[in-house]
C-alpha cells in the first residue's frame, strides 16, 4: 500500500478556514458514530513489506484483525478495500491496484452511512483516533490528522459522505493520491496525531510492536467494485 500521509509540504495548523459546505450542520460526536460507516484500505503491492500488509501477524495477530477489532462504534457497517478476502468484507477495485482513492470509490460504492472514516490497514492503532475526529469535524467537509511532522494523514480521515463523493468526482479514481481528495474539499479540519495514526511499512518498523510473521501474497475470489464511475452508481 502506498504511504498513506501526505507528503506534499507540512501542514500549517491555522484558525483560519474556508467556508463550510452551504447547508451542512455541525453535528455531534455521538451522531456521528450512530451514522459512520468505516473504509479500510488493505490492498496495495507491499513493496516495502514483502508480504501482503494485512496477513502480516505481530504476535500472532493479523494487522487486519488488529485494526478491525478495534473500529469504533462495534457494530457499524465498515469494509476493508482488498485484491484477497480478508475473513472480514472485503471488496476490491476494478481493476485491482488502482491506487487509494479508487480504493476509497470501492468502499464508499458499499457503504449508505452520512459519515465516511478512511483507514489505512498499515497504520493498526489509526482507529483510536476516530473520536477526536468526530469531536473535531463540526460543520467540516472532512476531519484529518496531522502527524508530528505537520504531514497530513488522508488515510486517517473522517468525511461527510456527500463531501467524500464531490471530492471523488473532481479527482478522479484511478491512480490519484489520497491527499488529493483533501485538495479537493471544502472545508477541512486539522487534528494533531497522537502518534497513534503511525503507518508501518518495513518488517523491522513493525517489530517495535511485536514478533512478526509476513504471510503470503496471494490473490483469491473477492467481490469487484462496480466499473462505473463513482458519481454515477446513486451514492449521493
């Protein structure tokens, strides 16, 4: 998987802000969580990993299984983004390998939530960060983290549906970086990491978490995303 920040130039945390999207109403962290679906990004080559990122165990744990276990709220509908099944629901671009926001097309494409997080399956402790998003995005098109470097995290976001899908429509899907997305909407607001949106893409990076095993990379049956464009498949 690519990296998820972005590395364009660091972000400056300012109090000045674009307008919000006309019409959007600021909401609660609890409305938020009653109305989030989750896309988690788990696809991608591995180059640097040398093995499919999400079979990839620390002590025994798939970083699929570890991230997935740990979305907030329990039981709100949430996809991870894959060329293989993942033992969890999983649907995959088509074709395969399209790059982070076709993948975020495939997942949004199986999600009818009013909110969008987007998760990145290198980045295992990503979702405790969810709840500061959702405190922070108010009236936002999109809530992101900032790490310690003053990057963005696009792959550590929280979104308003409709704001995620314009986004979409003016990028473009195939082979478009994730912070583009973020170029692209309206208001966005910008939350400092905690060091829990770490992305790790090495072996040796992920062994300051524990005993590693890297599984194989193989691909099986997974449901394709749909070929039509974003925009036109009803999603707003």
């Amino acid at each position: 998987m690519p990296s998820s920040q972005d590395n364009s130039e660091p972000t400056t945390l300012s109090p000045s802000a674009p307008a919000p999207t006309p019409g959007a109403q600021p909401s609660s962290p609890e409305y938020v969580f009653a109305n989030l679906g989750i896309v988690v990004l788990a696809g991608g080559k591995s180059t640097r990993m040398g093995a499919d990122k999400a079979k990839v165990t620390v002590d025994g744990r798939r970083l699929i299984d570890r991230l997935w276990d740990s979305l907030p709220p329990p039981n709100c509908p949430r996809v991870a983004v894959a060329p293989q099944n993942l033992g969890v629901p999983t649907v995959s671009e088509s074709p395969p390998f399209g790059g982070p926001v076709a993948g975020i097309a495939a997942g949004l494409r199986e999600l009818d939530t009013e909110w969008v997080a987007v998760l990145a399956v290198d980045a295992p402790g990503s979702a405790a960060l969810l709840p500061k998003l959702a405190a922070a995005i108010g009236g936002a098109d999109c809530a992101v983290v900032v790490n310690a470097e003053g990057f963005d995290e696009p792959l550590c976001a929280l979104w308003r549906r409709a704001s995620l899908l314009t986004a979409i429509v003016q990028t473009g899907e195939r082979d478009v970086p994730a912070g583009a997305l973020l170029r692209a909407a309206g208001q966005v607001v910008r939350v400092p990491g905690t060091g829990a949106e770490r992305d790790f893409d090495t072996p040796a990076q992920l062994a300051e978490l524990g005993e590693v095993k890297l599984g194989d990379v193989e691909l099986s049956d997974v449901k394709l995303s749909g070929g039509a464009e974003v925009g036109d498949v009803g999603l707003e």
